[in-house]
C-alpha cells in the first residue's frame, strides 16, 4: 500500500452499492480458536492447523437501501484512489451494542490498517447512539479474523455450538465484545 495515500471512509449511498461485494476477497484458514469457560470467564487458547487452505464467505444480496440515511443501521465503505478496499456493516441492537454484521476488507489491504479504520468509524457512529460498545459473531476456525478482534480490543463472551449446525465445517460461532468504558 502507498503510504502517500489516503484512505476516505464512505456512508453508503446509492452510487456506492455496486461496491458492496467488491470487498469479499478470500482468507486463509490456517487455525482456530478453542474457547473455555471457568468460574464465568471465557478464555481460549489456539490451535494451528498442520495444513491451511482458502474460504471465501458468498456475497451479501441484502436490500442495501435499509442501510441509507437510516439512525438504527449503517454501512460505510473504505477506499483508496477511489477503489473500494473495505467495509463494515453495523447495526443497533436490542441490548445497546453496535452489532457488526460483517466486516471485510480486500486481500492486498489487509494489516494496512483498514479495518481498524472502520471499526473506529462504527465505534463513533455507535457512541453517537449513546450505545454501551460493540459486539460480532465469528467462527472459530477464523484465527486471523479473531486475532484482530482481540488486537482492537474485543475479548471473548461467548461460544455457541449448535448456532452452525447446518455447517460441517464449523464447529463453534465465538461472540466478542468490546464495550466502551
């Protein structure tokens, strides 16, 4: 990445819905997280896998207007030279967190500080809504997705095992959060 360029985060507008799905780049799967509860506190360990392979989740065909002008959700939309690098899609929950829906950003960005960027901008759109912090779901063979949650300040909550059932491939959905002090 060019250091000498600057990186412009966008409210999603009509003009911009085309490049929604341009973020939804491949990761690598290369470990996971293995979440344990005692005396009511999470903590986890990881777990590297003797082999990696790539994974892309499907593109999003949401009604991307409800994410417009709209005080209970929001999309914003990262770029560099006027090409779409990343995104993140927030939402206000029922109990007073900043949901991320999703947050992405394009292989070649990643580590550049993008989605730090992003999750800055959700966190200043959810204070704006006195919400009390912010809260994602994630798998648990997505190390490098975990990793940097924890590295933005989120700490484990939660694990479910049975949310993904339909899905052989994963065994356990983790939940961070990150409330505001």
């Amino acid at each position: 990445m060019d250091r000498e360029s600057t990186i412009i985060i966008s409210p999603l507008n009509y003009d911009l819905i085309e490049d929604i799905n341009k973020t939804n780049d491949s990761f690598v799967i290369y470990g996971r997280v293995v979440p344990s509860l005692q005396s009511g506190r999470w903590s986890y360990t990881e777990e590297l896998y003797d082999e990696a392979r790539e994974t892309r989740f499907p593109d999003d065909n949401l009604d991307w207007s409800q994410y417009i002008n709209r005080e209970e959700q929001a999309l914003f939309l990262a770029y560099m030279n006027n090409t779409c690098i990343g995104q993140i899609r927030i939402i206000k929950d029922w109990n007073r967190l900043c949901y991320i829906e999703n947050i992405a950003t394009k292989k070649d960005y990643r580590g550049s500080g993008v989605g730090k960027l992003l999750l800055h901008k959700a966190e200043a759109w959810a204070k704006q809504r006195k919400l009390i912090g912010m809260s994602l779901e994630a798998q648990d063979d997505n190390l490098g997705a975990c990793r940097f949650y924890v590295k933005q300040g989120f700490i484990l909550g939660g694990a479910d095992t049975l949310k993904q059932s339909y899905n052989p491939n994963i065994e356990t959905t983790l939940y961070w959060y990150k409330l505001f002090k």
